[in-house]
C-alpha cells in the first residue's frame, strides 16, 4: 500500500509539471486539464482531476490508497513555445501506449523545461521582420513601404524581446515596443524612404499582435471553461490597448 501511494505523489508531480510547461507555454487550458488526466490514467490513477487557470494550476489524486491528495502549481511567467507544447504531447501519447516508466517520463519532461527549443533571438528578428513587410503589403500598403515595414518590425520586436528581459510588465514592453515603431515609420516617411505610415505601423505592429492568445482565448470559452477564457481575453484585450496606446503617443509627439 505504501508502494503505491508513493507511485501515487509520483504521478501527482509528473502531471503538474506536464502541465506547468504546456500552460507556461502557451497552451489552451482545456488541452493542459486533458493532457494531467491521461497521464495519471496512463499510470493507473483513475481518479485524477485537474483544474487549470491562467495562473495556476491544481492537481487533485483521490481514492482509497490517497484520500486527499492536493497540490497547486503557480504559473508566473507565460510565453509562446509551440514546440514544447507539441513536445509534451507527444511524450503524453507515449505514455499512454505504455513506453515511458514514472522514473523516465519525470526525467524527460525535466529536460523539455530546461530546453530552450525556441529559435535564436536573429531568426526571430528576422521572422517578425519578413512578416512586417508582407503584412504591409497585405493591407494594401505600396511596395516602397516594404523595407521600412521590415526594419521597423524587426526594431520593434527587438525592443520587446530586451525591454521585456529587463522590466517583467508585458504591457510596458509592448507599449514601449509600439511607440518606437511608430516613431520609426514617421521618420521613414519624413525622410522620404517610405511613402504611407499607417501601412507601416499596421504591418509592424502585427507581430506584437496576440493572436494565439486570441485564439485560446476564444477555444476555452467555446469548451466552458469561463474564468479562463475571459482572462485570457482580459489579456488580450490590454495587450491591444499597450499597442494602440503606444502609436497614439508617436503621433502625438511626432
């Protein structure tokens, strides 16, 4: 009996830190409750129920052998990492078609939170650059706006990413990140090398866009789950604010 309980708080901490890194890395929150519970059922642990917010994350093992077994996971840090998500979930189908002993799953998933699987900070500059241009040119802007759009998306990005290393308020960084794009497009088209701001601030600014968080945001509501949802969407809704705040800001002072 003893045996098993343990096997029990085992289970109890792989699931928490599957689901510490799925959520932590962007993923929906009815994904994170779904991915906890396969896992325990996987090893044995029937009753297993899991409750996921935004910011946290409870972990519930009940039954004979654990009557009151409880724990939570605060989650202070969320970023996007969709390679980690599908990482966990892979690991997750291994386990339950039985190729992952306790021991070795726990080890795996410490070595997926310790990766840093996401592209280098040069690539994602220049993803969010080539992204910028093309949205310019999507949103009907002229070709001569698109090389401004790549420069200024790419520097806006760049400030996110260093502002937000240095001051841990999403919102700042992405008002700060704005008003810079702002001021750079305006300075583009002042100087002659591109012709309409509004094209370029609209395709340099999609790249701060919370799009998945959107998305997520909208995936949750539709499965129930409320709180959620309208967290999320409370988010996404400040991010859009930090963004539109910081070009009405440029183009005050410009």
């Amino acid at each position: 009996m003893e045996k098993n309980r343990q096997n029990y708080i085992d289970v109890s901490e792989i699931c928490l830190l599957a689901g510490e890194i799925m959520l932590a890395s962007g993923a929906e929150t009815y994904r994170v409750e779904d991915t906890m519970v396969r896992i325990a059922h996987a090893y044995g642990v029937e009753n297993a129920e899991s409750y996921v917010t935004p910011t946290a994350i409870i972990f519930a093992v009940n039954g004979e052998l654990y009557p009151a077994g409880t724990k939570m996971k605060r989650i202070e840090r969320r970023t996007t990492d969709l390679n980690k998500i599908a990482t966990v979930n892979s690991l997750s189908r291994e386990i339950s078609e039985g190729k992952w002993t306790i021991e070795s799953a726990y080890e795996r998933l410490k070595q997926i939170k310790k990766e840093n699987i996401s592209f280098s900070v040069p690539i994602q500059l220049l993803a969010a650059g080539i992204a910028s241009g093309c949205f310019v040119i999507m949103f009907l802007g002229k070709w001569i706006d698109f090389l401004p759009g790549i420069v200024a998306g790419s520097i806006g990005y760049f400030c996110f990413l260093t502002i937000h290393q240095i001051v841990k308020v999403r919102f700042f960084s992405e008002f700060v990140s704005s008003l810079i794009i702002g001021f750079t497009a305006n300075i583009f088209v002042y100087t002659g090398i591109g012709d309409q701001a509004d094209k370029i601030i609209i395709g340099s600014v999609m790249p701060l866009v919370p799009g998945l968080l959107i998305t997520n945001a909208i995936r949750d509501l539709m499965v129930g789950h409320l709180i959620s949802g309208l967290a999320k969407g409370a988010e996404a809704l400040l991010t859009a604010f930090a963004i539109g705040a910081g070009i009405a800001v440029a183009y005050a002072i410009f």
